[in-house]
C-alpha cells in the first residue's frame, strides 16, 4: 500500500523514492508531499524555519493509526521566541510531571 506524506512550511529533498532502488544526493528533486510505501523512501530536510511543522498523511485512516507528527525546527529558536502564559502551562499536567530531559 501507498501512501502520501505531507510536511507543512518547507519543502523537502527526495533521496531516496520508493520506487526506485537508486539514492540521489547529488541532484535530488524538491517537494512538500512525496508517496511513500514497503519499500522505503528517503528525505532531507534543512530545519531553518524555526517553529512547529505539521507532518501527515494525506489519508484519513492512516492519521488515525498515528501516522502523523509535529517536528520542531530550531528549538532553541523557538523557546526564545514563545513564552506560554501559566493558563497554557496548566493544560497539561502529565507533560509537566515528566522529568525535564523529556520535556
């Protein structure tokens, strides 16, 4: 089976396509969305666009089955940028119980 993987506010390099055995990292093409599937697909993507980034299927039940992620670009960025409110920090209380290395 096929599916179709989005990554939102930057595009990609397709290294590797699952259709293809060959890998280019010399030349490889750009794109926001790329089908993936058993046989393995590869990307590469620069995280300079610091903030959070959606990456999803395009497939409704493979978002149920968790095929779907947020990827943070430039964390470090980020925490300077962002100061949460302490109604924010309240909305979750088992993430502020973790130890902070997995915060």
């Amino acid at each position: 089976m096929k599916i179709a993987l989005h990554l939102h506010g930057m595009n990609f390099q397709v290294i590797k396509s699952m259709s293809s055995p060959n890998s280019d990292t010399v030349n490889p093409i750009h794109h926001d969305t790329v089908t993936v599937g058993g046989s393995g697909t590869m990307i590469h993507f620069n995280t300079n666009n610091a903030r959070s980034w959606f990456f999803h299927c395009h497939i409704f039940w493979p978002k149920q089955a968790g095929l779907t992620t947020v990827m943070l670009a430039d964390p470090a960025t980020v925490q300077m940028a962002v100061h949460p409110s302490q109604a924010w920090e309240a909305l979750c209380p088992v993430y502020n119980a973790l130890p902070e290395e997995l915060q």
